[in-house]
C-alpha cells in the first residue's frame, strides 16, 4: 500500500498535533494528565518551523549557550542534550533558561528510567527523548505533562509506544532502518504518528526518507559533535535548512509553512 503524500495538510497532523492512543484519550477525559498546552505550543510551533532535532552529544555546559545560539540562527528549533553528556543536567538547565526564543524546545536524549525523566523536569526540559521504547518512561513523561519519544526498531514497538501514550516515535537506529523500512511502516502505522528517523541521516539522503513517510529527522554527529565550536554548528545547520528548503521546492513535497529562518 502506498503512504499518502506529504501534503501540507498532513504534515500539520502528523507533526503539530501530539498523538493520544485511545487509551490515553479515554484517561485524559477522565483527569489523566495529558501534554501540558505550553509544552503542546511549543513543540508544534518548533516542528512547523524546522523538523528537524539536534542531538549535542557530549556538549559541555560552558559551550553549551554558544552552540545552540548558533543553530538556533540558521533555524534549527528543536535542542536535545543526551543525559550521557558530561553534566548533561546543567546544560539542559542553561538552555532552558535561556532566552532562545518562544517557539525553540529544549530536551533530553538517552532518557532511560522514570526518575531520569524527573531530573530532566526538574531542569526545565520538556522533550524525553529514548533510544529504547520503555512503558514507565512513557507513563512518567505523560504524567508531567512533557513530550514523549522513544526509540522504536520494529512495528511491534512503534504500536506498543502509541499504546502506552507516545506523542512520536524515534526510528532508531536509523542505519538500521532505511527509508523503504520507514515506507513500510507508514503504510500500517495511524495516520497521524510523528515518525522520525534517527542515527545516519544526511543531507544526502533527507530527501529519501521525507519522500518514504519521515515526519522529521534527529540529527547528531552531522550537526554536532564533541570539539565543534558555534562556526562548525552554524555551517552544518545551515546545511541542513538549505536541504529543508529543497525538500519543499519545486517538485518536492509540500509541507507546513517555514519559519521566517527556513523560508
């Protein structure tokens, strides 16, 4: 079966709106905490702008400011700090402190127990970020009221993440799962799911995977990696922009409007 393409429509759907199993629905109506509407705001307002998150794995806290700055400038909307980075807590604290502007999330990747998203609350971020789908670090995220992401490697996981309350899902390892998986998966997943393929993805093959179903991408070592000062992170963002440009150009797939940087 054929995915349905990316319309402008569709992109709004899938990537604005934060998805609710029907279980979560039923316990929202009944008083369960949901996303929180700052946090929902938020989240839809970076993904129309920029789909795209970079992941600043092993980031200081002393440089931490000065690189996101320096992305936040080219367009990138959405920051993600891995706890596995050196004091990962205070980098996450910083940013979020920070002025970067109203419609910029700030998060935590490598997120793997429940009191971790605690302590990522507790910092200021509002994104848990996962390598692996685990149902506490789910219910947890969804119990403050923050944006939940775990990482998925098979339909199995992808439909128990959405079971248990996930607002997207993380395709991870993406060297594993290539764009034709991801198509796959589109043609069985809800209509609605935020798919974002994560680990190996380039401005050489962006194209690929947004033409198979991709909602967005993370990105790593491609944006940042240990070493990188504000020069580097700008450049390798404004790459990616650039690539996002096309992606909605001439003879590419419509999606939502751009923000004033990615337009």
């Amino acid at each position: 079966r054929t995915p349905p393409a990316l319309t402008e429509s569709r992109f709004l759907s899938i990537c604005v709106t934060p998805r609710m199993s029907s279980a979560g629905a039923a316990g929202a109506a009944g008083g369960a905490p949901k996303v929180s509407e700052v946090h929902q705001a938020r989240w839809a307002r970076a993904l129309e702008a920029c789909p795209v998150v970079a992941i600043l794995r092993g980031i200081l806290p002393a440089e931490v400011l000065e690189v996101a700055r320096a992305l936040v400038s080219e367009g990138i909307r959405i920051v993600e700090v891995p706890l596995n980075s050196p004091d990962a807590l205070e980098s996450i604290r910083l940013l979020a402190d920070a002025d970067l502007g109203e419609d910029v999330m700030v998060g935590a990747g490598t997120v793997l127990t429940p009191e971790d998203v605690d302590l990522v609350a507790k910092a200021g971020g509002s994104l848990i970020v996962s390598p692996n789908m685990d149902e506490q670090v789910i219910r947890r995220t969804k119990v403050l009221g923050l944006v939940s992401f775990p990482g998925v490697a098979t339909p199995t996981e992808a439909f128990a993440a959405l079971r248990h309350g996930a607002d997207g899902l993380k395709a991870f390892p993406g060297e594993q799962i290539p764009p034709n998986i991801i198509k796959a998966w589109r043609a069985v997943l809800p209509a609605d799911t935020c798919l974002m393929p994560v680990g190996g993805v380039s401005t050489d093959n962006m194209e690929d995977y947004w033409s198979s179903g991709a909602s967005g991408f993370g990105v790593g070592t491609s944006l940042f990696k240990p070493g990188d000062g504000a020069r580097e992170a700008r450049a390798k963002a404004a790459a990616f922009v650039a690539a996002l440009r096309r992606l909605s150009g001439p003879g590419g797939p419509r999606v939502a409007k751009r923000a004033r940087t990615c337009q």
